[in-house]
C-alpha cells in the first residue's frame, strides 16, 4: 500500500472525503497537492500534511473553470514535477425534490460534477501520458446506481456520468498504462451530507438525531462511512497492490447498493 515517491493531486480536499484521502495519501507516502475553491482551507491541510513531515502545496481552484485547473495542474508539476495520482473529489448538491429542481441547479451540479471531473481527468492525463502511467480515481457516488436516498435526480445524473466517462476513459487511456476507476460513496458523515440530513429532517418533521437513526437502519451494516473508509479505497487503488484493475466502479457503503 506505500505511495513512497508518489505525487497525488487531489481536488475539494480542504475537508470531508477530500481531506481524509489527503491525509491518507500522504501517511502513506505520497507528495500532496491539496486543491480546493477554498484556498484557505487547502491550506490548513497541506499544514497539517506537512506536520507529519510529509510534503504538500496547498492550490486555490475552481474545477469548473478550465483555466483554474490547468493553473492547478502547472503548479503542481512546477513543485513536485509530475503527478501519478489524481482524485477527482470535488463535488456539490443540495437536497432537492425532482420537481423543485431548477436549471441553475443543474448546472451548478454538473458544472462541477460532470465537466470539473472530466477536464481534471483530460487536463492531468496530458501529464500522465509522457510519463507512461498514473492513476485516477474518480470519486462518485451509489447515488449513480440508483440509490433511492440520493440527494437529488440532477445529483444522480452526475455521478452516473462520472461512472460512465470512467469506463470509456479506463479503456482509451490503458494503452498509457493509465488506470481509472470510480469509488461510490454510500451514506457518508461530511458538512454536505449533514446539511442534506438535516434539510431533509426539517421537511418530514423529525429530530436530526431521528433521521440520523434511521439513515443508519437503512443501511445493511447499520453504520455510516467515515471519511477515513472512503480514503482507504483510495489509497488502495493508487496503491501497487490495483496495478491491474481499472474500468471499475466500488461501491462503499455497508451494503446499500448490491452489485
């Protein structure tokens, strides 16, 4: 599982999935770029990266906007010169009915979802391909696979997107020994999902305490992931152990969506 001499872009990592992937990566060796819209949270982790005497640069980066990833991308390679593994985490949502959605809800979504994650993907395999190899891992959600909880229809359509564009990528890409696969979040404790927790606490008239038991009854296992269970897929599949698995999509969520 050692990233030993590894570099690792990882993007809405200034908490959440993305901070604990971070952290992770770097505990298991890599160099880490910390990107995030909040700058100032991505540096508040890469610190604490560095505490542990790991090395990290922390990037401002708007993921929707393709000139704000090729500067990510351009200080990455300037500070560690190349990258290996990138983590397309960032994403957004709110709780929403279908027929509450509106069209700046989608392309909200989307804009970041979708197209942040496929222009991460391209911008970052430009770097990987010279380099003969790399990884990408592409954080979606089981919310892509039909998962009837999902926060919203524009939500879902985003993360299927994510799964779908990492099978066709994983393929296009083998020939560069690239590998692309996508991680599914089941019911994961973060401020996005707390906040959706308690929207949806407020609209059905119950205690967040109430909705919070209940989540977790739904769920086979009967907990929710923390953060850390989702970095620790991650860190596996940037790991030499997944040398030879790429086109696939993993659910991690005790057991909510079987596949």
């Amino acid at each position: 599982m050692s990233l030993s001499n590894r570099v690792a872009l990882v993007t809405g990592a200034a908490n959440g999935i993305g901070k604990a992937i971070a952290l992770a990566m770097a505990e298991a060796g890599a160099q880490v770029v910390v990107a995030d819209i909040d700058a100032a949270g991505a540096e508040t982790v890469a610190d604490a990266i560095r505490s542990g005497q790991r090395k990290a640069l922390a990037v401002g980066a708007d993921v929707g906007n393709l000139d704000q990833i090729d500067r990510m991308v351009h200080a990455a390679v300037a500070e560690f010169g190349r990258i290996d593994i990138l983590v397309n985490n960032a994403g957004v949502t709110r709780r929403a009915d279908i027929m509450d959605l509106t069209e700046a809800d989608w392309d909200r979504i989307h804009r970041v979802n979708a197209k942040g994650v496929f222009f991460c993907l391209q911008r970052v395999a430009r770097e990987m391909i010279p380099q003969r190899g790399g990884r990408v891992i592409n954080i979606a959600s089981v919310a892509g696979k039909g998962y009837a909880g999902a926060s919203n229809v524009a939500y879902a359509a985003s993360k299927g997107a994510v799964i779908g564009m990492t099978k066709l990528a994983a393929l296009q890409l083998a020939k560069h020994d690239i590998n692309v696969n996508a991680i599914c979040p089941g019911v994961t404790r973060s401020a996005l999902s707390d906040a959706n927790l308690r929207t949806r606490a407020r609209q059905e008239g119950v205690s967040v305490e109430e909705m919070e038991r209940r989540r977790a009854e739904a769920i086979p296992l009967k907990r929710a992931n923390d953060p850390e269970d989702i970095a620790a897929m991650a860190v596996f599949l940037a790991s030499p152990g997944a040398r030879n698995i790429t086109g696939q999509s993993f659910n991690v969520d005790g057991g909510l969506i079987p596949d």
